[in-house]
C-alpha cells in the first residue's frame, strides 16, 4: 500500500501519521510500502525541481517514516515524485527534442531531475530501502531512453537495492529501456471490465523482458462512476463503499491467476487517517474500514505462495 502521500512538510513527524502506518499494516496485513512524497516544478516546462522547500517533507521526516515502516515489518520502496505547481499533470511535462536557443531544453531537466532522485537514491541507501522508484507516470518522457538509462547508471552508484520505474497506464509497450531497471511497474487503473484485456496486452511486455512486474499503484476511490475510470480522483459523484469493493474483488479475480504478477502497491492510505465512523462518508481511495479493506486483507493473506519477501 502506498502512504502518505503528497508529503506534505509537517504531516509525517506526528503521533497521527504513526497511527496511520501502524492502521495500515495492522487492516490490510501488507507486507511492503511506497512512502511517496511529491516535490514541485512551476509547470511542465520548467526546469528547476524545488524538493528542498516547501511543500515537500524534510529529509528529517522521510527518514522517520522509513524507520517507522521498517520497524513494523514492512519492506518499502521510497518514491519521490515531481508534479507542477500549476496542477498540470506531470505526464505533460516535456520539451522540444532538439534544443532550440532561449527554450527550456531537456538537458536542463534531466540535471535538476537527476539531482532531485541521487538526493533520495542517498536517503534509500542510507536508510535500507529495499526498492526505489525513480520516476512515476512521465509520458512525456519515457522517449528519452538515453537520458534515462544515464540517470540509473547514476543511482546505480550510490544505491544497492532494487530499481524500478512506475510507467503510467496503457504505456506498457512504450518504454524501450525496461531492460535497465530492475522491477516492471505500471498504474493499473483500467477500468472494471477491462482487466482481462489489459493484461493479456502487458503480458508479453513482461515475459519479452524476463523481469518481475508489478503495479505500482492500482485503486478506484469509493465513489459512484469511478470503477469505470478509477484515475480519475475528482471524478463527481455519491460515496459508494460497493463500487470501490466490487472494483478491488474484480480486479484481484482478473490478476490473482496470473503468475506473472508479482503483487500491488495500491493506492493510497494518507498520513491522517479519518475516523472510522467516518469510512462510509469518505469518497477517496484510501480503503480504511470500507468493505474493500476486508477484500485486500483477504486476497492479501490467501498470497502464501509468494516467496518469502516477495512483492504483494
């Protein structure tokens, strides 16, 4: 399960967030966690990545959280994320190609960005993350295989763990460099009646590159309409426990036979929970005392045939 995510600087280092992270393990019995934090960029055609400022957590606070995690048994992958100041969704950022004079240029980026992931690729290492996404849902730039394979030499070299990038739904097929990371991952939020579908279109993006695969963030929010676009999170709508639930039981019956599927990192538990007298009012994704919490908890214990520290 992912957590605490955007990261918002002060939200991590309180008693609220422990009671969370310790929620999570103790509801859904996951065995690993994506501690996410979001850093911004003005708009998709800046250049510079401010993770040092505000909004995004301190060091301090990853650190804690990290600990945290670890102290209660899960296993976890630290995610730093950019997204746009401007609310402009990060799968837009991008550049021209060739450089043009007096235009941001995709040089630029990749400097900023390669320091913003080496800054955590450092905090991983030091703090024994066992997996780090260096990038999330970057359509834009999933085209620059050669400015991406550098950037993971350049993690390669301060961090031991294992390396993934999370690619965004429907783009299986368009990375050209899953060769250079360590784990396949994708958002899968396909619609309900879609997975059989979707699957068997990844499947051979998987077995054509022999590595492990899973989806990095999959979830629908517990909103009337959503499980028809489960991405969408301001989609309008009434609170709906029974959409989200039939969602995540569809969608565990269409992955669960599949081998080649070595788990979730679903989407997302924040780092302030809601009471859970407040479950059924609650329309986002976080599946805390909904019906779908007994539904992940129970596909998540019946996954015993997994290896011991594997993905689920």
């Amino acid at each position: 399960m992912t957590w605490g995510w955007t990261g918002i600087r002060g939200t991590w280092s309180t008693p609220a967030a422990e009671h969370s992270m310790k929620e999570m393990k103790r509801t859904l019995g996951v065995n690993w966690t994506a501690i996410a934090l979001g850093a911004l960029q003005d708009t998709a055609q800046s250049t510079e990545i401010r993770f040092e400022k505000e909004p995004t957590v301190t060091d301090g606070e990853v650190k804690q959280a990290i600990r945290e995690a670890k102290r209660l048994g899960l296993r976890v992958c630290l995610k730093p994320v950019v997204n746009c100041a401007d609310g402009t969704w990060r799968a837009h950022i991008n550049f021209f190609d060739i450089d043009v004079p007096c235009e941001p240029k995709w040089s630029d980026w990749f400097s900023s960005y390669t320091r913003f992931i080496l800054h955590y690729a450092n905090i991983a290492e030091e703090a024994g993350c066992d997996m780090l996404c260096v990038g999330c849902e970057m359509v834009q730039t999933d085209r620059r295989e050669k400015e991406w394979r550098q950037l993971i030499q350049e993690v390669r070299k301060i961090y031991s763990g294992l390396i993934t990038y999370n690619c965004d739904k429907y783009q299986e097929e368009q990375v050209r460099w899953w060769d250079a990371v360590d784990v396949i991952s994708s958002s899968g939020y396909y619609p309900v009646g879609a997975w059989e579908e979707q699957l068997n279109r990844i499947e051979p993006v998987v077995k054509k590159h022999g590595k492990p695969f899973f989806f990095m963030e999959a979830g629908c929010p517990s909103r009337t309409g959503s499980s028809q676009i489960p991405n969408d999170w301001g989609l309008a709508g009434d609170p709906s426990e029974e959409e989200q639930a039939e969602y995540y039981a569809r969608m565990f019956d269409s992955c669960g036979p599949r081998g080649w599927i070595s788990g979730f990192m679903l989407w997302d538990w924040p780092a302030s929970l809601y009471s859970p007298d407040a479950a059924a009012a609650n329309d986002d994704y976080c599946p805390y005392g909904k019906q779908a919490e007994r539904i992940i908890r129970g596909f998540y214990e019946t996954k015993t045939h997994l290896s011991e520290g594997g993905l689920a």
